[in-house]
C-alpha cells in the first residue's frame, strides 16, 4: 500500500479511532515539556506525593516522550469516556469509584491504541510507536492539554468543554510526523470552586494539583498503611477512588454514561449489601475485581477500607 502524506494520515489516524471507539482524539508535537518541571518539582518538594516516590524519580524523564521511545515526533492522544451512573443499590454500601466498574481500562485501551498502531505501520513504512496507558512516566494531563483535549480544572481532571472530565488518557507515541492540533491554552472554570467545597479531605489545592496525603483515591488505593484515624470519618463509605470533586463540577452535568461493553458492571455489584461487603470472600472478590482496575489492590487492604468505613 502507498505511504499515506502527513495531512491525509493524520485525517485518517483520528477516524480511526473514533471507529474504535474513542471519544476524542488529538495530535501533539513530541517535544520536552520543560516549562512543567518546575511546577512538578515544587509539589514533589513539598511532600504531597506521599509514598508514590517513584513520581520523585527522573523527572526531567517524565516530560520527554523521547525517553519512552526514541526518535519520537508525534503523540496521538486519545481520551474514552467511562461515565456510569450509580449503579450500587443499598445506600449503606461501601462506594466504588465508577471506573471500577467495568473491565481494567489499562487492557482496554491498550488493546485499542496497539490495533491503532497496526494500521498506522501497514500505511506508513517504517512507523514505529509505542502505546501509553497510565503505567509509564509521562504526563498524561499536560499532553492531554497540547493535543488540545481539554484543560486541567480546578480539581487537577483534565476537562473537555463536550464530554466533560470523566474520561480515561491513552497515549500513542510515535516516531513520524503528523499535523498537531492547537494545544488548549484556555481555562473555562473561571470562579467556580465547587470541587474544592466539595473534596471531603481537603485534598485539592489552589494551584489544581492534589495534596495526595488527604486525597481519598491514594488513600484508599495507592496506601499500603492504615488509613489515618482522622480521615476515615471524611472517607464517606468509599473504599476504593472518589468520583467526588467530578461529580459536583458544572462540565459534567450532562455527562452521558459510556458505550463501552467491556465497561458494563457485574451486575452482582449492584445488588450487593452492606453486609455482603462486610463478609466478603477472597474466592468472590477474586471473581469480581480480578480483570478490573480494583484487582491491583490486595484483598487484605479492600478488606481494611470496607472494615474502616463500615465501623
């Protein structure tokens, strides 16, 4: 086949992956991003990365795509929603975050940027690329912003003025050159403070990054001790994430539950009570959360966060 020009493989590249179903879609310009450093190293300085210390590790590494693949020249950046509504019933329950729901995203991005990447090589000779999703070091958010996607609110969450903020990142690094879209240099939450009012911790700074020692989500995840004593009042029955300061902010009033199969929750989940949560088996956690974005966690600490909120 006959190597598609820049204009027209660029055209083609988003096509195609709203065909596979994305919901948005840009291209950015592989370059280091060394005007974030600062801001990035400030907040590490400061301690708010808590015990997530391999976010201290090379951080110049983590703004140069280059270092993930060399030779890069292009990223395409993709985002998918995965909005659901509250599916659980008895209101007593321990909450899950909505992006637990379904199937592992991390697999079901990849899956669709890897099968991206396998066209793009067919059409183009000697492209080569690498699939990004969540695990590797590189900002997600500030290249989210320079393919134009969205803008990073108040609350940190990349927004997008037509799917608001529920949305997952994935990434696909390239080594030939594409058409980069404007990067979003707008900031539309102007004086709202809605996610900040309403963050139970107190989590959310001024400056829209996260002070990760009060945030819920690492709490309740990336912690590997108890979760403090004077927190677990705040934590409100959620055990794993917070879908909080999303759920309060205005660009996420229409948003609409996603049309993802891989995404459909276990409909078990929904019927769960209190006292199933409370009495949980490994046998059955295993079956529930082992191919979702949960099955990171060890039974034992799912199990401490249900016992913490549940008294």
């Amino acid at each position: 086949m006959k190597d598609l020009n820049v204009d027209n493989l660029t055209s083609e590249i988003k096509k195609r992956a709203y065909g596979l179903g994305f919901d948005l879609c840009g291209i950015a310009l592989a370059r280091p991003l060394g005007e974030y450093e600062p801001h990035f190293k400030a907040w590490i300085e400061s301690g708010m990365n808590d015990r997530m210390g391999y976010l201290a590790r090379d951080i110049g590494k983590r703004l140069d795509p280059a270092d993930l693949l060399p030779g890069a020249r292009s990223l395409v950046v993709t985002g998918l929603g995965y909005y659901a509504d509250n599916i659980q019933k008895d209101p007593q329950a321990p909450i899950l975050s909505r992006y637990v729901y379904g199937k592992d995203y991390h697999s079901v991005i990849t899956w669709k940027l890897e099968h991206l990447l396998s066209w793009i090589r067919s059409v183009r000779h000697g492209a080569g690329g690498k699939a990004v999703v969540d695990t590797a070091p590189i900002s997600e958010k500030a290249w989210a912003a320079e393919a134009g996607l969205g803008w990073q609110g108040k609350h940190s969450i990349v927004i997008n003025k037509d799917i608001g903020s529920f949305f997952f990142i994935g990434i696909l690094i390239l080594n030939i050159e594409l058409d980069p879209d404007p990067s979003e240099k707008g900031e539309y939450c102007g004086k709202c403070r809605l996610c900040l009012e309403a963050c139970p911790t107190g989590a959310i700074n001024e400056n829209r990054t996260i002070d990760a020692r009060k945030c819920i989500a690492n709490l309740t995840i990336e912690n590997r001790g108890p979760i403090p004593e004077e927190l677990i009042p705040l934590l409100g029955k959620r055990v794993y994430g917070c879908d909080r300061c999303q759920e309060v902010c205005p660009w996420n009033k229409n948003a609409r539950p996603n049309e993802i199969p891989e995404f459909n929750p276990d409909p078990e989940l929904a019927v769960m009570t209190v006292e199933d949560w409370k009495n949980l088996p490994v046998e059955k956690f295993n079956r529930l959360f082992r191919h979702t974005a949960a099955g990171r966690l060890k039974y034992a600490q799912f199990i401490s966060n249900i016992n913490a909120v549940t008294g």
